[in-house]
C-alpha cells in the first residue's frame, strides 16, 4: 500500500473517531439536559405545595407530615427487598457460575432471565392473591411472640396485605436482576487469579473469596443498586399488594403506603392542590433516587482500585 493511500486511511479513521466522540459527547449532554428538565418540571408542578397552606394539604398538617411516612414505607420496602434479594442473587450467582454442571447452568440462568420478563402487575397479583393470605399465621406468631419489638407490634394483618409483603414481592422482583448482572461479573473474573488460588493450595470457596468476590465487588454493587433503583419506583406491584393510608411503625400492620404506589392510586382523579402533592411527592422520590446512585457511584469508586482488575 502506497504511503498517500495510507495517509487517506489515516485521515479516515480520524474523522470516524471524531465523528463518534462528538455523537458519544451529545448523547451524555442530552442525558444531562433530560435529567435537569425533569428535575425542573417536578420542581415548578411541586411548587403549589410547599408555598400552600399547612392546613390545605393532605393530613392537615403540612407536605412534611403528608410525605415523611410515605418515604419511610419506600425506603423500608427497598430495604426488606435488598435484604432478602442480594445475598440469594449473588448465591444463586455463584452456583451458576462456578457451581453448577453446564447444562444445570445454562438451565438456570435460562429461568432468571425469564423472572425478569415478567410484568410487575403478574408478582403483584401473586402478592396480593397467595402471598399475603399465606403468610397471614407468621404475622400473627410473631405479632404474638415479638410483638414487644416494634416493627413487629399487633394488631397483625388479617389479609396479609402489609409493608413485610410488599417487600418480599419487590425481593422477587429485584432477584432476577442482581441474580443475572452478578452471574456476568463472577464469569468475566480473570481465569489465571482462579487458577493461581487453586494452584496454591486454595479450596473452590477460598479461591471465590481470594479472586472472584474481590474482583467483582463494584459490579455486585452496581447490581443491588439497580435492584434498589428497580424496589424504590416499583408501583403497580406494591399498589396491589398495600392498602392505602399513613406510615404505622409496624411491619406486619395493614396500613402502609409507598411514593409510586400513593401516586399511582390517586394520579387518576387528583386535581389541584392535590395534583401538585403527588408531583411533589414524585420530586422526593426522584431525589432519594438520585442521591442512592450518587452514594453508589462514590462507592464503586472508592472500591475500584482493589477489585482485582488491574
């Protein structure tokens, strides 16, 4: 090839480089801009709300007092979904990447993909219809037996319909996804840090905990934050599953709500006032959702330099 034929090839890389750095660059800056409409939209919808009178808002005693119980039932939901999900998805993870025979693996993996696909109103339904009678006995054993515990204090359900439901539903729903980004990130862990802890002496356990689990440590926490992402936005799930009303300190009492799910119960005939408490209410959990990925991005970042890839 001639040394001019070269330079034309050069010079076409270089445009092509540029072309998609620039298309990347806007892309990132459409994103940036979207965010900040949304944000300003939910802001100037919300407005009515916080300049209204106390009194004139839900509950008589201001928007703090109409959302403060509604984003502790969110954030206690989120947290019972984690708290079952992660370590039954990075188990699972684990059994398939580095468990399980082939075709047990390729099977399995099969089933986690299809739990993702289906619709929250499907896990919603099966909450609402089996879960929450089924797990009727327990609340009353433990409204029985621990009810000194707070969170456990009777009267206990009689339908099941409870924040302890509801999260167990979004720990289902959440499984599928921590369950299949973990899987990817254990297979992707370099196969000579498997190979030298095994060569050392080092048990399947021991060379999980030495090479696999280090090295995949940001990827498990990007995957419970999507999870978390997935349990805090969650509606028609939870809006099925709780009755409505105020935040009551117990797990296993009817009477809990969540942001989605008091939105979306009450969107449809809302106007007014009424209208800008539920954007308003929308704004809050568009900012708990943002300042989640933020702390989980700080996370990663502090963790990255020791995951074992480099």
């Amino acid at each position: 090839m001639t040394t001019n034929a070269l330079r034309r090839n050069g010079s076409k890389g270089q445009a092509g480089d540029k072309i998609f750095s620039g298309a990347a660059l806007g892309a990132g800056i459409l994103i940036l801009a979207t965010l900040l409409a949304v944000a300003i939209f939910l802001f100037i919808q919300a407005l009515p709300t916080f300049t209204a009178d106390p009194t004139l808002v839900s509950g008589g005693e201001g928007f703090l007092a109409y959302i403060f119980p509604i984003v502790i039932g969110t954030v206690i939901a989120a947290a019972i979904a984690l708290l079952i999900a992660t370590p039954v998805g990075i188990a699972v993870a684990l059994f398939i990447s580095h468990y399980a025979p082939r075709r047990l693996a390729a099977g399995l993996g099969y089933v986690i993909d299809l739990l993702a696909a289906i619709p929250s109103v499907i896990y919603g339904a099966w909450g609402y219809l089996v879960l929450a009678p089924a797990l009727v006995p327990s609340f009353q054993w433990l409204a029985e037996n621990l009810g000194f515990i707070p969170v456990f204090a009777g009267p206990a359900s009689q339908t099941g319909k409870t924040i302890l439901t509801a999260g167990i539903v979004l720990a289902v729903m959440v499984l599928p996804i921590i369950t299949s980004l973990s899987r990817e990130i254990f297979l992707q862990t370099p196969k000579l840090h498997e190979e030298a802890a095994l060569a050392l002496g080092a048990t399947r356990w021991e060379m999980i905990t030495m090479s696999v689990l280090p090295f995949a440590r940001p990827g498990i926490i990007s995957a419970v934050m999507l999870g978390l992402g997935r349990a805090l936005g969650e509606t028609m799930a939870v809006a099925l599953v709780l009755s409505t009303g105020g935040l009551i300190p117990s797990l296993i009492k009817s009477g809990n709500q969540t942001i989605a799910a008091e939105i979306a119960l009450n969107f449809p005939e809302a106007f007014g006032l009424r209208l800008a408490e539920l954007i308003a209410a929308g704004l809050v959990l568009f900012v708990i959702t943002l300042v989640v990925n933020l702390i989980a991005r700080a996370i990663i970042a502090r963790h990255k330099e020791f995951s074992g890839a480099n």
